[in-house]
C-alpha cells in the first residue's frame, strides 16, 4: 500500500511547529486555520471538539483514522491536528485535491 504524501505532509509541519495538537490544540483553536481529524471518533470529548470547531467555521478534513494520523506525528493515535499556517492549509488542500484527481482516473 501507498502512504499518501499527505501524512508525511502533516509530520513536515508538526516538526516545523506550523501544525498543533492536543492541548496546544485547544488553547490555540483561535489560531487554526484548517484541521485534520480522524475518521473514527467515538468519544463524547472528541465530538465536543469537534463541534467546537464546526461552529468557528474552520474547514476539516477527515480521510484518515487516529492510528494514521499518530504514526505520521511519532504518536501512538491523534484525533486532531490543527494547522495554524494559512499557506500550510492551503497546500495541504492542494495535495488533496491532487489525489483525489488521481483516484478519479
């Protein structure tokens, strides 16, 4: 199986500090400009961040699932990660856009 460039994408700008997580997450939300949560949520905490999110209008991504999204950080399982860079968010829209024209061929 392919790794979607995506994922590496994500732990570029996790070492690069231009992507948050966990606590640093919640008390920045403010200063997010696009998320990447996973696909398999199931806690009532997850959903209020989640929630807490829809309604500041911030866009989100969901194509992978926790376990995806901690390998690509060095973490066991995330649930969200917040990109705080407005050109980050851009070009990971970017990269998504691209694969989903590939999928399509």
């Amino acid at each position: 199986m392919e790794k979607d460039p995506r994922l590496g994408f994500l732990g570029i700008l996790y070492v690069s500090r231009r992507a948050i997580i966990g606590e640093d997450f919640l008390s920045h939300l403010d200063k997010v400009r696009f998320v990447v949560k996973a696909n398999n949520l199931t806690s009532n905490q997850s959903k209020s961040i989640e929630k807490m999110v829809i309604s500041r209008h911030i866009p989100m991504d969901d194509s992978f699932t926790s376990a995806e999204l901690g390998n690509a950080l060095g973490h066991d399982e995330i649930n969200f990660i917040g990109i705080v860079d407005k050109k980050a968010a851009l070009a990971y829209v970017s990269k998504s856009l691209k694969g989903a024209k590939h999928e399509e061929k």
